[in-house]
C-alpha cells in the first residue's frame, strides 16, 4: 500500500533557474509528495555532451536555488555513477531507499514525451515508476497514443494518468547562458544566490549556447 509520493526531477541544471523550481513546487502540491529530489546529471545520454559548469558548481547552485524551500532536497547519486547515467537505475535506486510503501514519480516535461522511445529500458521505467509529464498552459496534449503499438494500452493509459499541468515560465537554460557570457541582467531568471555564486565563480563566461 502506497502511503508516500516522492517526486525525482532530473537535468543537468546548467544553471538551474526559476522555471525549474516553480515547476518542480507546483508539481509536489498536486501530486502530494512530500518532497522533489533534484538530481543533476553528469551528462545526458541523449544529448551526448557534457554541461558548461562543473558538477560540484551545478550541484551548489541547485542546494542554493532549494533551501528555501522544506519539499526540496538534492541528490548527487548520478554524479557519482560513470556517465551516462540512467533514470532507470537511479529510480530504482530510490526504490531500495525509500521502501515499497513509496511511490516514485519522476517529472519531465511534455515536450519532451517524443525522446522517451530512446530512453533506456523505457518500459521497465513506466512499470517501475511514474513518469509524470508537466504539460505547460497553451500548448497542446501530448500524444501518448503512438506509442500504444510499441508499450502497450495499460502504460499509455498510466502515463496519460500521470500528466499534470505546470505554469509556463519562459526561462530557459540555454538562453541564461547567452545572457551570461554577453554580460546581460537575469535578475528574475535565477535565485538570487545563484547569480552571486555564478558571478563570484565566473561561470557561463565563454558560454555560447
């Protein structure tokens, strides 16, 4: 019997910025978890490239960006693991930590529902955890049906089940990093005490993309 939601998001967080944790926040409130684990990854099987910032100053910009809020907590588990690292390990993973009674939901965004039939052993993930999508306002419900043919009626259906809605915040990683090397502002896009540890550390300076 499940009497506990933990809610995973992982990225690379490069850097993380105000649209990731008001997601993140409201995503917990309507599933009931009673916390959202950030997990920075080392790098991303599917984007083959490695972040711009280190893993310890991504790491310390996400502990910065959350302590203020009690659901946030932070995992390096897949910066400790030889890359790539894949969800499917670290959800099980959180599986043998937090015990049967826990339900594992890991939150992606819509947008990205199509690169799920190149992830790593995907239907073993959807029967493992719930893959909650994060549909943003205006845009338009993703189709899970063309993957019945591949996964099957009852994992279409548990993932259709599983989407929610998100506010849209029009924040981007990549277009902070063009900021940042080109000397811009980005108050409003970042925690305050992520702008002062990227600015102290001189990080995204030569950034391009």
């Amino acid at each position: 019997m499940v009497t506990t939601r933990i809610a995973m998001f992982g990225g690379t967080f490069d850097p993380i910025h105000v649209g990731h944790t008001t997601v993140a926040d409201t995503a917990a409130r309507q599933i009931d978890a009673r916390k959202v684990i950030f997990i920075p990854a080392k790098i991303s099987p599917l984007k083959g490239f490695f972040p711009f910032a280190s893993d310890s100053d991504r790491l310390r910009m996400i502990e910065l960006a959350t302590a203020g809020n009690d659901l946030f907590a932070v995992s390096d588990c897949e910066l400790k693991r030889p890359a790539p690292s894949y969800t499917l390990d670290t959800v099980r993973q959180f599986k043998r930590q937090y015990g049967p009674e826990t339900s594992i939901h890991w939150l992606i965004g819509a947008d990205g529902i199509g690169d799920l039939v190149h992830w790593y052993k995907i239907q073993e993930l959807i029967d493992e955890c719930h893959l909650t999508a994060m549909r943003r306002p205006g845009y338009p419900v993703p189709d899970f049906d063309r993957f019945e043919p591949l996964w099957g009626p009852q994992r279409v259906a548990k993932l259709k089940h599983d989407m929610i809605e998100t506010p849209l915040v029009n924040v981007s990683s990549t277009e902070v990093r063009r900021q940042l090397a080109t000397g811009e502002d980005v108050t409003g896009m970042l925690h305050p005490d992520v702008i002062q540890y990227i600015c102290e550390h001189n990080l995204y300076r030569g950034a391009q993309s």
